[in-house]
C-alpha cells in the first residue's frame, strides 16, 4: 500500500535524509525531507522501516526531536547488535533514502495550556522532550531534569546549555562519572532527588518522563509518593532493540 | 509482582503499538481508554505494559498483569488477538 494516501490510513512515506549531526560518540541527529508529512505534535514519534536486497524489512520506532513546523529531525543512539540504528548512526549519509510514517501518538503529546511543565529525561529519553522544548513559547515554566551517564553522553549539550535560562530550566544528574568541579547531581534519580527538583504537587504540573522501563518506573513512582496525581504523569519506554 | 530481571528491562509500553494499532484500525488508540477483562480495570492504551521482543508483541494490564492482546504478524497476515479487552472508549475527537 505504499504510495496509496488513504485518508485515514496511516501509510508508508519516501524519506531522504538531508543533513545530519553527531550529538554524541553512539548518537545522531538525522535531518529529513518526506513527502506528504504533514507534521506532528510534540512528543509524537515516527516509525521507520529498512528494507534489505533481499526484501527483508526492519521496522523501529524514533522519537521526533524536532518542533512541529520545523525540519523534521529523529535522534537515534545507536545500540547493540540492532538491525537498523547501526545503519541510522554509522552508515546512513546525505541522500539515503528509507521509508517512514507517522506521526504517531495521543498519548506522549505536550499542548501547552500555561501550566508548568515538569520533564525528565534518561539517555536518549530526553529527544521527545526536546521537541517540547524546542516548541515552548515560554508562556508555561518548564524545567527539564535530564539524567546521563557522564557528561560526554549528554545530548543537545551546547543546545541545552544556550536555552537553560531561556525559557526552560535544565537540571543535570551524572550517574557514572562527572567532570571535575561538577555542581549538578551524581546519581540515579530517587524520590529525594525528585524532592528537590520537581515543583510541589499543588503547583499541578503536566509531567513527561521517558528514558528506559527502571528509569520511567523510578522517577514516577517516586513522583506519585510526592503527591503527584498518576493521571498528571505521562510515560514512554524505550526498549533495547534497536 | 514478580516481573523482573532481563524481561522487566525490556519491557515497553502501549506507545510502542501505535503505529500497529494505527495500521489495523486507521485510528490514533494510544489515547483511547481500554477495560481489562480480566480485572475490570480501565486504563489508556499507552500505559499497558508492552512486550515486543518475542516474535509478537504482547501487552498486558498494567493493574493486573493478565494479558489483554497479542498482535503477530507474518509476511501476508497480521493475527491479532483481543480476548482480554473488555472495551475499548475512543474520544469523541476521533
């Protein structure tokens, strides 16, 4: 059914990759050109899908990093033994070309109606709310608690850096070894960690976390023991097939 | 629960079945409301608890635990099995 744009259908799109930029030693930034994209809402994700000489087809699904109405760019870290990030991360250059549809998501969706807005990010769960705060106009508070391993796997590092201040709060924790002089946080995210930087409960925050199954499950739990309703938490896992 | 180990890593959630879903039903159900049928339990799509790694993908109850749907595909069919949804409540925007 490719190529067929039934209304209503979600179908596969011709993507062509037109720039990219490395973000890290294991992820990447690929910018895309794709016809009939009609855009997205921030936090939705895309689907891509590799198919090989021989017909066999790898689909996987990547978060859209950037906002909507601008190029549209997926962030991909790079795993191991995967079937189609190897390719997106190591090989893929300037005019490859895959197939992709989207977008997709109701759920992980961010609309801005001024209340704060609480994100946190593990590893590559920081792209979604990227495309968040690329997005915000600076009507809503929003602080972004971002949890790597050292401070080389930070992704978005000069971009973070400029827009903390600016519109969103970027808070830091390191869990696996942290320059000299380091002043943000150096461990796993706990509820004390959550005390400290997330706003009171009654501040009624909208709340995205997405990182890995013991990160998401870490930081919302402990959210919930802080008060936070489970209704005003939205989550998404990443898996480790890629 | 006793979920745990290399399983509890890889486990997703009901994101991860929205291009599927989108795909057999031409609708966005991530957001949409499901009923367990085993526990009675209502939840949205996005929170069940996703595991996509065997050959299908298996989401379960995020309350109870018991299996809600099972989705295989193959080259020429896609199976999909729904005996543990009660109901599903779509938004009116749908």
């Amino acid at each position: 059914m490719a190529g067929t744009a039934v209304l209503g259908r979600l179908t596969w799109l011709a993507a062509e990759i037109v720039g990219s930029v490395d973000e890290t030693a294991r992820v990447r930034t690929l910018l895309l050109e794709a016809d009939g994209w009609e855009g997205h809402r921030a936090g939705q994700h895309l689907d891509v899908r590799l198919t090989a000489d021989d017909g066999y087809q790898a689909e996987r699904s990547y978060s859209i990093a950037s906002a909507p109405g601008e190029q549209l760019t997926i962030t991909v870290e790079q795993l191991p033994n995967g079937e189609v990030s190897p390719w997106l991360v190591e090989v893929a250059g300037d005019g490859d070309r895959f197939e992709l549809r989207g977008p997709i998501g109701g759920y992980f969706v961010w609309e801005d109606d001024g209340r704060p807005v609480l994100l946190i990010g593990g590893g590559s769960g920081v792209v979604p709310l990227m495309s968040m705060i690329r997005s915000a106009s600076g009507s809503a508070r929003m602080r972004l608690l971002y949890s790597s391993r050292t401070l080389d796997d930070v992704i978005y590092r000069e971009e973070l850096m400029e827009r903390d201040g600016n519109g969103v709060e970027v808070v830091y924790t390191l869990t696996r070894a942290q320059p000299p002089g380091w002043t943000g946080y150096s461990r796993r995210i706990d509820i004390d960690l959550l005390r400290q930087v997330a706003w009171p409960a009654s501040d009624q925050p909208h709340v995205f976390i997405c990182g890995s199954t013991r990160f998401v499950d870490a930081a919302a739990d402990g959210l919930v023991a802080l008060g936070y309703p489970p209704r005003s938490i939205r989550t998404e896992r990443f898996g480790a097939t890629g | 629960m006793t979920d745990s180990g290399r399983t509890y890593e890889m486990r997703l959630d009901g994101n991860a079945l929205g291009g599927m879903l989108f795909e057999l039903f031409g609708l966005e159900l991530t957001a949409a409301t499901e009923v367990c049928g085993t526990c009675g339990a209502a939840d949205l799509v996005a929170r069940l608890e996703v595991y996509a790694h065997a050959p299908g993908m298996v989401g379960r109850c995020p309350h109870c635990h018991a299996v809600m749907l099972r989705i295989v595909r193959g080259p020429d069919r896609t199976w999909l099995d729904m005996s543990g949804v009660a109901s599903i409540e779509l938004p009116a925007t749908l």
